[in-house]
C-alpha cells in the first residue's frame, strides 16, 4: 500500500530530519511513501 507525505515547508526548510523520520517510521510499518514531486507549500 502507498501512502501520500505532505511535507511543510517548516519541516522542508527547517528541520528535514523530521520529515526523514517520518518515512523510516510509515516504512518500516510496511508501507511505501510516495511524496508528490510537485508539492509547494501546504500555506
């Protein structure tokens, strides 16, 4: 199953490592994440 991540611009520009964790916690939980090659800001 692919799960969509919206990542913030906060977490994009200030702390990516947040984001990086978020991916190894929904991978490692079986999942695939797919994060949207287009994605601007969520603001």
């Amino acid at each position: 199953m692919r799960v969509g991540l919206f990542v913030t611009c906060l977490i994009d520009l200030m702390r990516p490592e947040i984001g990086f964790s978020v991916i190894k916690l929904i991978e490692h939980a079986g999942f695939e994440v797919v994060v949207p090659p287009a994605q601007t800001c969520c603001g």
